[in-house]
C-alpha cells in the first residue's frame, strides 16, 4: 500500500506519465508501469493526453479520496463496475 501511496502523491501534485513517477518516487519502473495499470483499471487516475504509447495522467476524484484515506491511516473499501468487454 505504500507504493500505491506514493504514486497517487505523484499523481496529485500535476499530471504526470510513468516514467515521471519513477523520478519522482524513485520506485522501479515495472513497479509504478503494474500501479499504474491498476490504478487505471479501479477509476483512480485517468488519461488526460495519449499519443502512441506516451500518456498523462491525472488523479480522479476517487483517486484523490483513496489517497487521503490512506494518508490517514484509514480503512478504504474500493468498489468499481464492471462492462461486459466486447467481443
């Protein structure tokens, strides 16, 4: 939990791509490139530019009360809904 802290912290101070967010947290770039996948899948950060492989993040607003619940040392309950992909 305490990466996911610290990449939603990264997130939260601008918008901000993976490699950004290495910098930043000195995490391992496989580590923040997997969080980062996660945190896109649960709603929490969304893209704000795409172009090829390069996006920006920012913090949603769910994104943003995780990271304070956490910052808290809170209890967090995280639901999302779930599409049916199509075929």
């Amino acid at each position: 939990m305490e990466q996911i802290k610290m990449v939603l912290s990264a997130i939260k101070d601008g918008a901000l791509n993976p490699g950004d967010v290495v910098v930043k947290t000195g995490l391992p770039r496989y580590e923040v490139l997997a969080i980062f996948h996660v945190l896109e899948g649960l709603q929490t950060i969304k893209p704000i530019y795409s172009k090829g492989s390069h996006k920006v993040y920012k913090l949603t607003d769910k994104g943003l009360q995780i990271l304070e619940a956490l910052e808290k040392g809170g209890k967090i309950t995280i639901t999302t809904d779930v599409g049916e992909e199509a075929s």
